[in-house]
C-alpha cells in the first residue's frame, strides 16, 4: 500500500498490527504469519540483539522520513558480532527491506521499527557457537516514550547497570534489557517517571533506556563509552547537534551522583525517549524545575531535523513515499 501525494490525511487508518508486513528471514510476510516455537534459544537465553529506529511522518509534506538507518544498522551488525550471530544481509539490504516494509504499510503516523536478530534454534543449552539465526523487522505506531513537554522525575536506582565485562553493556542485547526493567519498575512504583542507574563504581551510567547529558555553565556532560553506556545513535546526534549547530562545548567523562543534584539541566535521550528534560532527581529538583534554555534548544532542533524541516540534515533521513 503505497501512499500518493495529495491523499486526505482524513481517510487515514491504521493498519491492524496482524495485517502489517514485515520481513522474516528474507521474506515480506504478515505479522499474523510469523510463527516462533516455544523452545526459540533467544527466549529462554536472551541471545538476540535488536534496534530502535523511528520514522517520522511530516504531514506538510506528506512525507515519512525514516531516521538514521545506516547507523543503527552498523551498530545492529556490531551487537550481532558480539552475540556470534551472522547478519545475512548488508546494511544496504536491511534499509531497501525497512523501507520496503514501511510503504507496504502506508503510516501517516510516527512509527518504531523493530529490527531483530536472534537465535531461532530450538535447542536447550546455553551457548552462542552453532545455533541457527534468524533477521526480523517489524514497525509499530508510537508515540511519546515518555513526556517530553512537561519532562520527567527520576530516581538513582538501586539497580546497577550491567558491567561491559559481565555482559556486553555497549550493544544492544535482549537479554541485557532485564537490567533495564528491574530499574524502570522500581522507579515507577516508588512514583517516578524513570530511572538512573550508576556503575559498579557508582559513576552515572545511564537511564533505564536512555543515555543522560548534564549541563553545567552551559557545558555538555556525558558518561563515557567507558561507564558501561549503550553506545547511543541519538546520543551521537546531540553531541553534533550541540557542538556544530548550537556552538556549545560536549566533555565526555565521568559523572558523579550528587552531581546530578547540581546541575543547572539535564535530559535523557534516545530513540524511544528523543529529548527528555528532566526536572527533578531523588526528589531534588534540577535547576528551577522547568525545561532549561539549552535542553529546549536541543530538543527543538532535534525535531526540526526528524520531521525533515533542515535542509542541511536532510541526508539523515530516509524518505519512505
């Protein structure tokens, strides 16, 4: 189902998530028709990596524009390196099939694309050497991950994020992600929007799915790849946004808890999250509580690139019409 220029926005809906397409192992199927047996190896040992990628529809143009997709397949390619698992495709491969997918399923919304690599032996022992594999992608609508107008609360986790020499903290690991969770719920039950979690050392890592700036004197601080961090694609994109477009200096290095409780801003940011201020940390609020003057410049031109509105970025972004 490909969409025409002129078409009424009013006649839009939604595909059913059954009737979507998606590509399996090579193949343009319906969601309903991608079957996994229950002994599937990555279910019961997390031995899968995946991306986030989203597309964003601009409806003055008529147009859905996919960002960022080689880099999230290269990185895609270096988590599957570490898991032993062989992408089939190139990245070239994977764009044509995301874009294919994304036109076949017509959105005239902001939608997440899911691509998966995992171990589909269904085999028990635990292991990642001479298992089968197999490459999905699949899309979804999506909005807000969390707010990013009114910003968020957080808390320092009790959880520690997953140390690189553990698991590998830098690639995008399924079964990693239960780091992820146990931080998110403990947050959301105790009353806040979201978490913080510190390395072993006690250093500030990151959110439970975000990477996390700090500004101090209209400086840009972020932990290190070195602090167990997911080696972020939109993280990457606010340090050349930050250092290039708005002229501000980025430092990556360590950042201590209480830290936090004196910075004049600080926002997560992600492909779920994009730019997320947030305003209050253990209860202590950050700067005077609102979205601070740097977080809002950044996260205005964030958008203005997604949604395709800067000539200058356009080579970010896939048009899928």
């Amino acid at each position: 189902m490909a969409l025409e220029a002129g078409s009424n926005p009013d006649e839009y809906a939604a595909p059913s998530q059954a009737e979507t397409w998606v590509f399996f192992d090579g193949e343009y199927k319906r969601y309903k028709d991608v079957h996994l047996g229950l002994m599937t190896h990555a279910l019961h040992y997390g031995t899968g990596c995946f991306e986030g990628i989203r597309a964003y529809w601009n409806p003055t143009q008529v147009q859905l524009f996919a960002l960022l997709l080689k880099p999230h397949f290269k990185r895609l390619r270096n988590s599957a390196k570490i898991l032993q698992i062989e992408l089939p495709f190139s990245d070239d491969e994977m764009v044509e099939a995301t874009v294919e997918i994304l036109r076949r399923n017509g959105y005239r919304e902001d939608v997440y694309v899911r691509p998966l690599a995992f171990k589909s032996a269904e085999e028990i022992g635990v292991r990642l050497h001479n298992l089968r594999s197999s490459f999905a992608i699949y899309t979804a609508p999506f909005g807000a991950y969390v707010d990013v107008e009114k910003g968020i609360r957080c808390m320092v986790s009790s959880w520690r994020r997953i140390d690189d020499n553990a698991a590998p903290a830098r690639a995008k690991v399924t079964g990693i992600y239960v780091n992820s969770a146990l931080a998110k719920t403990e947050a959301n039950q105790n009353g806040f929007e979201e978490a913080i979690v510190l390395t072993q050392e006690g250093h500030v890592s990151e959110g439970s799915a975000e990477n996390i700036f700090i500004v101090r004197d209209r400086v840009l601080v972020t932990p290190p790849a070195s602090d167990n961090i997911l080696e972020g694609v939109t993280r990457n994109v606010i340090i050349e946004l930050a250092s290039q477009d708005l002229g501000l200096k980025v430092v990556e290095r360590s950042i201590d808890r209480s830290e936090l409780y004196i910075a004049d801003e600080v926002f997560l940011c992600g492909t779920g999250a994009q730019v997320s201020p947030v305003l209050e940390i253990d209860r202590r609020t950050v700067g005077d509580g609102d979205m601070g003057p740097i977080t809002r410049e950044l996260q205005k031109i964030y958008f203005d690139v997604c949604y395709g509105r800067i000539e200058e970025r356009l080579d970010w972004l896939t048009p899928i019409y």
